[in-house]
C-alpha cells in the first residue's frame, strides 16, 4: 500500500512541475485538481475537479501543442 501512495506522490510531482513549466497554477481539493492558466490567453483556462489522470492529460496536451518548454 505505502508503493501505491509513492508511486502516486511522485506522480503528482511531476504534474505539478509540468504544471509549473506551462505556466498553470494547481491547486488541490481532496484527491481532485484545479488548474488555472493566466499567461498568454485570452480568457483564463480553469479546469477543475480533475483527476491526476485528467490533469496529466490536459497538461500533455498543451505541452504537445508547443506551449512547453
């Protein structure tokens, strides 16, 4: 059980350090993610009640479409 909530911990880091470099704030509620973008957009991206599945989604997406570093 400890591996499972490790290996999800450090997911969750990698999220965020993703997030970080898309310029996204995250915040957490739970087991449930927000992500806020206010750079380079016209109206703020907000996606909320995310899973870590959904927000790593999300955050390849953008990544994928040149936003990333």
């Amino acid at each position: 059980m400890f591996e499972i909530a490790e290996k999800q911990n450090e997911r969750e880091a990698r999220m965020r350090k993703l997030a970080g470099q898309l310029e996204f704030t995250v915040e957490k509620t739970g087991d449930r993610f927000t992500l806020v973008r206010t750079v380079d957009v016209e109206r703020p991206e907000r996606e909320e009640y995310l899973t870590l599945d959904q927000a790593e989604e999300l955050l390849e997406t953008w990544k994928l479409r040149g936003h990333g570093s």
